[in-house]
C-alpha cells in the first residue's frame, strides 16, 4: 500500500506542475486524488466487512447438535453418527489429522436436556448410524436418554454397534433394518506393536518413566506380562459394565447378554429375537410409533 501511494503521490506531483499552466490539468490532478481517497475508504471498508464477518461466524459443530425446535415442531431429531467420543474439541475444525466422522456424547446430553426444557417438545428420536467408541461417551448417552422425561425412540441405520449401541440401548423403543448391524458388545484396547521394526530401522527405545505402568501401552516397547494383566484387568471391568447396563436396559438376565456379548454383531431379526432391538423398522416406524406415544402427528426438528 506505500509503494503505491508513492507511485500515485510522484506522479501526482508532475501533473501539478503541468496544472500549474492549465486548468484542465489542475481538474485532473484534484479528481485523480478524490479517486484515490475513495479507493482507500472502499478498501478498508470491504476489510473491516470481511474481519466482522469472520468473527461472527457460527462455529462449526458435531452432527448431534442438530436438535433445532420451532413452532411447528413437536419432536427433537438427533443424529448419532460416527466414532463416539466425549467432546470434539475447538480446534477440530481446521485439523486435518481430526477424524470429521465422529460425534461427541456431551453435544448428545445437551440437544436431549434443551429437549427435557422445551415444553413444545413432546418426545425424541435419535437416529443411530456408528460403529461405536469410547464406553464412557456411550454411557453417558445411556444415562441421559435414561432419565429423559420425554420419550426417546431410536432406530438404527447400518450400525448401532458397541457404545453406539450402548447409548441407546436405555431407549423406550429402538427399531432397525432387517440389515442393520447390531450390538457388538465387548471391549478392545488391542494395539500394533512396533519394536521389530524399530529393531530394523536401528531405532531404540529409552525407557524413562517414574514407575514400571507409566510408559504401559506404548507402541515402541514390547509389552510385559504385568502390563497386559493390568489392562486385562480394566478391560473386563469396563466389560461387566457393558454387560450389566444392557441387560438392566434391555430388562435381560445379565447371563443371558453375556452369553451374547463375545464382540461380535448380528443382523436386525436376530437381534430382536436376542432382545437387543424392539421392532424392525427405520426412521418411518419410530416416527409412526411416537405419534401413538404423545397421541399427535409428529413433526420432527433435527
């Protein structure tokens, strides 16, 4: 911007002693600086426009937090789509190495609580499509769809699997497809381990740690005996969690989920027959089944 105020201000100045002896010029000289001052005002207006309308920009967020509600709304649609995780953090918005296909338990709890305060909301869906992951975001979808004051019907799409399926496992009705995969429930911490290859690269690990657990889990040493009953140990904890809570959920004997509950997935028909899901059906059918719930057409916000 100086260098070109310095090229208009010298060219400026050899039109002014050409002005000197004419008019015209003198004309041009005063227009040509009119110009420039409105070409400066215009270009420090259009910035200021562009810094406001970044800062006022809506962040972005996870695909749960889509529970909008409107006059003409009755129910509160929420998406459980992808890894489940606890919260999406703010910067995950411009971190190329942040999975986008994830959604966070604490937007989850708040669309279902906005939906518990709004008094024109009669009930919620929840729409499940996610392999699952951590069992501390799952359990506390659980517990919030749980103590949920209005009903709260979900259906699955292609998975409602693990803490996916953990979360909802506390609804009032859950339908899905013929073709949904369902449950997976059970516990994993598996890891690759990289010391051979290290070994090859002439790579070697220094182990400075305060205690023998500190440095457990880490992928650049092998694991020890100790370490892998320790994980074992919090593994099965968190097991028997998953287990119990679907089984008081899903009001099933606790021997009879855990005769079930090797990790692996079933189709929609099985999964009613193993009581895991209600009803075959989608996002029709437990609309369908809500209106009968609150005995009004459903209109549903996501």
């Amino acid at each position: 911007m100086k260098d070109l105020y310095n090229k208009i201000n010298e060219k400026w100045m050899r039109c002014r002693k050409w002005s000197e002896t004419s008019l015209i010029g003198d004309i041009i000289v005063n227009a040509g600086r009119i110009i420039f001052i409105m070409t400066v005002f215009l270009g420090i207006y259009c910035i200021l426009n562009i810094i406001e309308s970044h800062n006022t920009k809506t962040p972005s967020q996870d695909t749960s937090s889509n529970a909008t509600t409107t006059q003409n709304c009755n129910v509160t649609g929420i998406n459980l789509h992808g890894f489940l995780t606890t919260y999406i953090p703010p910067h995950a918005e411009n971190d190329s190495s942040f999975n986008y296909d994830s959604v966070s338990s604490e937007n989850i709890v708040s669309s279902i609580m906005t939906a518990n305060d709004d008094p024109k909301i009669k009930a919620i869906i929840i729409e499940t499509d996610s392999a699952g992951g951590t069992p501390v975001a799952g359990e506390e979808i659980s517990k919030a769809v749980k103590n949920s004051k209005k009903p709260v019907v979900a259906f699955i799409r292609n998975q409602g699997d693990s803490s996916a399926y953990w979360s909802i496992s506390s609804a009032d009705r859950i339908f899905a497809s013929r073709n949904s995969d369902v449950g997976s429930i059970g516990v994993t911490q598996s890891y690759l381990d990289s010391t051979k290859k290290n070994n090859k690269d002439g790579y070697t690990y220094e182990q400075l740690s305060s205690g023998k657990f500190k440095d457990s889990g880490s992928v650049n040493k092998t694991l020890t005996s100790d370490e892998r009953a320790l994980f074992m140990r919090d593994i099965n904890i968190v097991f028997n969690n998953f287990v119990e809570d679907v089984a008081l959920n899903r009001k099933l004997p606790v021997d009879k989920v855990k005769a079930i509950a090797d990790g692996s997935t079933v189709l929609g028909e099985q999964a009613k027959k193993l009581g895991l899901i209600d009803e075959i059906g989608g996002f029709t059918e437990a609309k369908a089944y809500v209106g009968s719930l609150i005995k009004e057409e459903p209109s549903v916000c996501w």
